[in-house]
C-alpha cells in the first residue's frame, strides 16, 4: 500500500523552509529552515541539481530520520510544490539572488541529478510557482476570522465562482489574480502589476515624483513599487525631507541613514510622531488604495479582493475605515467608483499565506495525478494539466471528425 505525503518549499533569497505533511492536513510532521548561503554557494551554484542535492534530499533524509511512524520509503510517494522568489518559466526558476542557481520541478520529478537518492525517488511530481502565487493559493484558505472587511458585508456578496485578486505589499509589491475551471477550482496566475506606472494625483505627490525620477534616474515613469512597499516608504520620506528640510529631525535622520533595510519600520513607528513621517506614510497609503481599487476596476474580483503582504496586518488602523487615506483613494474612481461597491475587500490579517499557499498547491497537484493514476497508469510530470488539456482537445478533434465523416455519408446517400 503506497503512502502519499506532500513536500513543501518556501524559497527566498535568504532562506528554504522546507515542511511534511500528510495529505489534506495542514499541520506540519516536521518543518526546517536553511539558510541558503551555507548551501549555496558561488562555487557550487552552477552544479546540476544543487537545490536538490543540498537541501531537498537532506530534508526528506532528517524527516525519516527523526519523525516517528513514517511509511517505508520504498512504500512512499511524495508530491511537492516549491513557492520561489523569481519569476518562473517552464517549471523551473533561475534564482538570481542565489547565484543564478536553478530549481528545475521537471528535472526533480524525473530524478535527474539524483537517480542513486532514495528519498529523491520517491517525488512523483514537483510543482513551482512564483511565492506571490502561492499567496494566491494562501487566500483560498483563509477563514472568517483571519480577514477584516474593508467594505462592509464583503463576506456575504462573495461570489463563489467569481474571479479573486491579491495585492500585497512588503519588501516589493506582489499581484496575482485567481480564476475557476469548470468544476470551480481555482489557478492562480502570476503578475507583474506591482511594477506599473505610479499616477501621482496631487501637486505634491507630483514633485516626489520628479524627486524619485532623479533618484533612480528614470526619465519618464516610476514604478508603482517605489511607493507602495517598505522601501517605498522609505523613498517617500527621503523625499518629505528633501522637500521639506526644515523640518527634518536629526535625531530621526540619523536614525533612518543607519537603518539599512529598515529604514522602512523607522518611518512607520514614527508616523504618529513626526510630520514628515505621516505624511511619508499617507503618501504610500494612499497610493497603496488608490493601487487596489485600480485592479479592482481591471479585474472585478467577484469571488474577493484581497489586501495583503507584511505592511497590511502591522499597519491596519491606516488601511480600515470609511475615512482612511487608503480606502478614500480605493474608492475615488471618478464614474466606475460604483463599480467597487460590488467588489467583495478584505484585509488579511495573517502573514503565513505563503506556507499555506505552497500546501494547497501541493493538495492540488496530488488530487490531479491520483485521478490520473486511477485512469490508468502513473503520470509522473509536473505538467500534468496540460497533459490533461492536451487528450480533451485531441478527444475534440476526434470527435468533430467523426460527426463530420458521417455528416459527410449522410448527405452523400441522400445526393
């Protein structure tokens, strides 16, 4: 009797948090981080297989190893899905942080570089998504007590076979976008919104918009991420203080230059203490709602517009509220404004929908390639659904020959 478990992968820059889990169980039989520097390496980076050999196979071994009751591993089948920071093309990502090492799922399923590995064996498929993706699997698990209604009674209009949409700003700012087949189960699609033309709307946003032009010497536009994320509000406010000098505190400008990557946190525990903070954030929310309600409109995600990333939970008293900067600039969508009332919105208040987002990839994949199994034989491929989408459209092609060769006959006889 084979045994299935599912493998996971929240991959950054930085760290791999690796989990176990059985099937249809969202609590982890063993979970660890590795700090990816100590694995990957400069001089090992190009090697076939380095995620695999370094990181994958020496999980799965520490799992066996050390959690009780495990199924034998010639009894078992493992179906894994790794979230990844990089954008991905044909299941595989070159992760540029990491030296350009690359994680290929197709390679990992078929044992490529790790044919004599018994734990590596036993991966039936590998799935990867982009980790802002996985956030949009991660909303697909949320419960009502997880989210905050930013439109009043957006619980009840959801549309349950409705398109859904996240926007969630930390580091950068992600966007994805989720849509139902048939059988209403959800894929979710990668997107690069985060990286659209930023519209200033008043005098003021105008000439932070010249002042970050210079900055990174752009001559035309600036992206929608140099405001909205955590770096955004630090560009913000390096913006306040060059505009405003006299009023910059120099004990909070020094503080901020030594902040490194979080110069971003210095601005926002100030932003109830210091003029040119507030309005450092204000700017950013602004932007942020006037952000969200702009694919509100493209989109119209009946099924849930979703507000999340690491700024929204820590920041929500800027974020909820009829009379909040953000959602004033949600709204203010000249004629289509309406068009948003109808616009289920919520702010997610938990900050794992990677981790769940990575497992709910892995229950999909393994729901797909048990049902091909059932239908005869083991398909073991990463790509399965479109191996699936390939025998419909060849069943259809089929199909329409046959009715036109006895279309065909019958008018023959008839003639």
């Amino acid at each position: 009797m084979t045994t299935f478990y599912l493998l996971t992968g929240d991959i950054g820059g930085t760290n791999s948090r690796m989990g176990l889990y059985s099937v249809n169980c969202n609590t982890p039989l063993c979970i660890k981080t590795y700090r990816n520097a100590e694995y990957i390496t400069k001089d090992n980076a190009q090697q076939p297989g380095v995620f695999e050999k370094n990181i994958m196979a020496p999980f799965l071994q520490h799992c066996w190893d050390t959690v009780p009751n495990l199924a034998p591993i010639e009894l078992t089948e493992i179906i894994a899905s790794l979230a990844i920071a990089g954008p991905v093309k044909n299941n595989q990502v070159i992760m540029s942080n990491l030296f350009n090492a690359e994680i290929n799922g197709n390679a990992i399923a078929k044992s490529l570089h790790c044919k004599s590995d018994p734990y590596m064996r036993t991966i039936q498929v590998c799935k990867i998504i982009n980790d802002f993706v996985a956030q949009g699997y991660g909303c697909l698990t949320l419960q009502a007590n997880e989210v905050k209604e930013l439109t009043p009674g957006s619980l009840k209009m959801m549309d349950p076979t409705g398109p859904k949409a996240c926007v969630g700003a930390g580091t950068g700012l992600g966007e994805c976008f989720l849509t139902p087949d048939q059988h209403g189960v959800y894929s979710c699609f990668a997107s690069e919104g985060g990286h659209v033309e930023w519209a200033p709307r008043t005098d003021l946003e105008v000439a932070v918009w010249n002042f970050l032009k210079n900055k990174f010497a752009h001559k035309h536009r600036i992206s929608v991420e140099r405001v909205v994320s955590g770096t955004g509000l630090a560009n913000c406010y390096e913006a306040m203080a060059s505009l405003h000098p006299d009023q910059v505190d120099k004990a909070l400008q020094k503080e901020f230059e030594e902040a490194g990557d979080l110069q971003g946190k210095v601005v926002a525990d100030n932003a109830k203490k210091n003029d040119l903070c507030r309005m450092a954030m204000e700017m950013m929310m602004t932007s942020y709602g006037s952000e969200v309600g702009s694919v509100g409109i493209k989109l119209i995600p009946t099924g849930g517009l979703y507000v999340t990333g690491g700024l929204t939970p820590k920041n929500l008293e800027w974020i909820e509220g009829k009379d909040t900067c953000f959602m004033k600039a949600y709204r203010d969508k000249g004629r289509v404004s309406p068009i948003l009332e109808n616009v289920p919105l919520f702010a997610v208040l938990t900050e794992d929908l990677g981790v769940r987002g990575a497992i709910k990839s892995a229950q999909m994949e393994y729901e797909t390639y048990k049902a091909c199994k059932e239908v005869g034989g083991t398909i073991k491929s990463s790509s399965i659904e479109k191996d699936l989408e390939f025998y419909k459209y060849r069943a259809r092609v089929c199909l329409a020959f046959a009715v036109g060769v006895v279309v065909g006959i019958t008018c023959m006889k008839k003639s």
